[in-house]
C-alpha cells in the first residue's frame, strides 16, 4: 500500500526530470551520439502517443487517429513528433486531464518495470537488461505532456470549474476511502494497478451515494413541504455533468439526409 503512495509521489519527480532532458539537455549537440539519441527519442515519443490512445480507450473517449512520425512535416528534418486527435464531444474535466496526463503515468510505470529488469533482475539475459536499460532512457525523453496538454487540462477546467472541482473531490475522496479500507483491514493486493482501480470503482461508489442523498434530502423536504421543494436535479445541477445532445433534424423543421 506504501508503494502506491511513493508511486504518486514520484510522479512529479518523474515530470521535472523528463522536462529538463527534453527541454534544455536535447538541445545540446553530442556528435556522433545525436543519433542515438534521436532514435531513443523516437521510441519515447512512440510511447507518448501510444499512452494517449490507451488513455482514451480506458476514460471511454473515441480517438480518432494517431499519427507517429520520425521527421517534422514543415522541414523533413528527423525530428520525432506525433499526435492522438480524441474526440473531444461530451467530454469532462477529468477525462481530459487523464487522457493528457497519460504520457507520464504509463512511463513512469514503464520507468518501473524496466528498471527493474535492467538493474535487479540477474536472471534475465544481459542483453535483454541492455535494451530494458536503453528503454528507461527513452521513456525519460517523450514522458512529458506537451503544451497543449497542458493548455487542453486548463480550458476544460475553466469550460465547468465547479464541476471540474466536484470531481476532483469525488477523486480524492475515493482515493482516502479506498485507502483507509485497505490500510485498516491489512489488505495487500498483488498488482499496485489493483489499487488504483479499487479508487476509479470508488469515485462511482462516492458519486453515486452523494446523488442518493440529495434525492433522499429532496424526497423528506418535498414531504413536508410540497409547495417548497426543489428538485435535487435543479438544486444541484451546477455539479451535474452538462451533456450536449443534438435535436434530430426532424424535430428542427428540416429534411433529414438519407445516409
């Protein structure tokens, strides 16, 4: 359970190193060594945009496309980039942070798995431990999210703030409950990921529970004063999520196209 908590920890440990390396070390030129790390890097960003596309499947957001390239489509100079084009529709603040964050939480779970096969694992072959070596650089090279991840975390959190900030308090609160559980009863999982699906199973729990008691509160209040009661819908509907559904052209006046 401990290691869970180093984990997150690590996290911003994680980021801060890998945006040193990407943003000032990789402009230095190392020669004949350029190339390798241009090929290092290639892999990196492979596994940046692969950890985006993941991420989409898993929050439940249809990604539309992904592109990975060795050279910049500007100057055809090799320069690794890419791209995942989610489709972003009926999307909310918490999907949108996952998904942009996914670069640095599956490589830093990568970073893990290999290093241990590169530095503790004797029994493997010490050119496999070579290559789990060269990946743990990598990794270090495409786990920070771009500007615009960043700058997509910020516009959808000023899209809905409130209701941006009521799941971030459904998250933390799964994850204390969760946790409390666990370190009360002595539970230890064999899979750090269990734990951390124990708390996405507990922000619905949570979620959930608090929607049952506003319906609760609305039901007792409209019993004793009919005329007076609000719908909980109504009352809380500013830490509701805002779904976009689109009239039919029917029902718009307009002839709907045969496909």
């Amino acid at each position: 359970m401990y290691d869970m908590l180093i984990i997150l920890l690590i996290f911003p440990i994680f980021l801060g190193v890998s945006y040193i390396i990407t943003r000032f070390l990789l402009r230095i030129d190392y020669g004949p060594f350029s190339k390798v790390l241009l090929a290092l890097r290639f892999i990196g960003v492979a596994v940046h945009e692969l950890s985006h596309f993941a991420m989409c499947v898993i929050v439940g957001i249809r990604p539309k496309g992904i592109r990975i390239r060795l050279r910049s489509k500007w100057t055809g100079k090799v320069d690794p980039n890419g791209e995942v084009i989610p489709d972003w529709h009926n999307s909310t603040f918490l999907q949108a942070m996952f998904i942009c964050l996914a670069p640095l939480i599956f490589s830093t779970w990568l970073f893990f798995w290999s290093f241990s096969i590169a530095f503790t694992a004797d029994q493997v072959h010490p050119f496999i431990r070579i290559i789990a070596g060269f990946f743990c650089v990598s990794l270090f090279l495409g786990a920070t999210p771009s500007k615009p991840d960043f700058q997509i975390i910020g516009n959808w959190f000023r899209k809905d703030p409130k209701y941006s900030l009521y799941q971030l308090g459904l998250l933390v609160l799964s994850g204390f409950f969760v946790w409390s559980i666990l370190f009360y009863y002595s539970i230890i999982l064999p899979l750090d990921i269990f734990y951390y699906i124990l708390v996405g199973v507990g922000y619905y729990i949570v979620k959930y529970s608090f929607r049952a008691i506003g319906w609760a509160l609305f039901k007792v209040a409209s019993f004793h004063n009919p005329q007076r009661s609000t719908s909980p819908r109504i009352k809380y509907g500013r830490f509701m999520r805002r779904r976009f559904k689109p009239s039919k052209p029917s029902k718009l006046g307009k002839r709907e196209a045969p496909w």
